[in-house]
C-alpha cells in the first residue's frame, strides 16, 4: 500500500490510474528520514548505487512529478519527506 501511495499524485491522469489500476511502475522502497544527516545517508547510497530518488512532500502533484518512468531500469525509491517537520 505504501508502494500505490507514494507512486502517484492527485492529477486527473493519476486519479484515472489508481481507479482502473493502471500504474505501470511504482517505487521499489520508501525511505523516511527524520534528519540532515539521514538525507546525506540516503543520497550518498543512491549515487553509490545508481539508485533513482524521488522526492516526496505532501504526495499532491499535479505535474506527475511522483510518476515512476515504466522505461526506467535502475532502482527507484521515493524519498518521503513527513518525518522531517521542521525548517533550521
């Protein structure tokens, strides 16, 4: 289920998708950091990895900037945002 969530926005396309389940690739994993230092952590592993980040905020895109290229062979994991709730 986290997989579907974090695999789409609130677009009209994204809608028509989750409705007929039509989502032809979606994040291999979620990460959730909760520090600067976990970031770090994380997109130093996915460089070293050649590892695709995605981030994601509040999970609304409308510019189907969540969307997951179907064509894309390297691993994909969506960078989830929440846990980090504060500006310093």
């Amino acid at each position: 289920a986290d997989r579907l969530l974090h695999g789409h926005g609130q677009s009209c396309e994204d809608m028509w998708r989750l409705r007929y389940g039509t989502f032809e690739r979606l994040p291999d994993g979620i990460v959730y950091p909760s520090c600067q230092e976990e970031v770090i952590a994380v997109v130093k592993a996915a460089t070293e990895s050649s590892t695709v980040l995605v981030p994601f905020g509040g999970g609304t895109s409308v510019t189907l900037g969540l969307s997951c290229p179907e064509n894309e062979t390297r691993p994909i994991v969506a960078l989830d945002m929440s846990k980090m709730n504060r500006i310093l």
